[in-house]
C-alpha cells in the first residue's frame, strides 16, 4: 500500500511539467480567449465562457482555469462590460453561473483585435518531464 509521501515525487513532477505547459502555452491561449471573445461580440452581442472554450482549444494538461484571464483588461478598458449571469451550457459546469459580456466600444474592439494578432502556437517544443 503507498502512502501520500510514497506520490509526493511523481505528483511534484506532474505539477512541474503541468507549469511548464502553462507557461509556454498561456499567453498565446489568453490572447486567443481575447480575440474569441471579442469577436463573438462583435458578431452576436453578448458572450460568456462558454464561447471562448468553444472557440480555443486547450492544449492536454492546461486547465480552463487559463481563461480566467481573458475579459479583464477589455473590461478595464471600456471595450466589454459586463451584463450580470447565466447559467453554463457546458454540462461539466454543472450550470453554475457565468458572466455574461456585452461590447460596449464596438471601434475600440476592431481596434484591439487589429493591434493584437494571434500568437503562433509554441507547438511540440516543451517536454512534459
């Protein structure tokens, strides 16, 4: 039978390798969540979570948690705001209760979505060990 210490090893060495995935993959994915966001404003009006993660694949090992970061500047910016909750339509978020993003500067968006191109993916580069 192991014991917790026995895994302390290989699950620092999952956490480390998880990082190093993070690390080389957040900016582009943070970046990639922005420009989803902002064009599924521009197209449709309103946004949540929910279309980002439909928008921006996630690479194996990087947790959804990534795209916490996606609205807050745009926000800051005057360029989303926000337009209270609605439930999660992804069945794993068990309908818990999402922000609901409306544009709000809708020449400040394509302005953005110009000044920030997609960020080439890092690829195969960064070993999980």
């Amino acid at each position: 039978m192991s014991s917790v210490a026995d895994d302390w090893p290989d699950g620092e060495a999952r956490k480390r390798a998880a990082h190093r995935i993070l690390e080389a993959h957040r900016e582009r994915l943070v970046r990639a969540g922005r420009r989803a966001l902002l064009r599924q404003l521009i197209d449709h009006g309103a946004a949540t979570a929910d279309d980002i993660r439909a928008a921006v694949p996630l690479p194996a090992g990087v947790n959804a948690k990534a795209f916490g970061a996606v609205p807050g500047p745009l926000a800051l910016a005057r360029i989303i705001k926000p337009d209270g909750f609605v439930r999660t339509a992804r069945p794993v978020g068990h309908a818990r209760p999402v922000t609901r993003w409306l544009l709000n500067d809708p020449a400040a968006a394509a302005g953005w979505l110009a000044a920030y191109p997609e960020l080439p993916d890092p690829g195969e580069g960064v070993s999980g060990g």
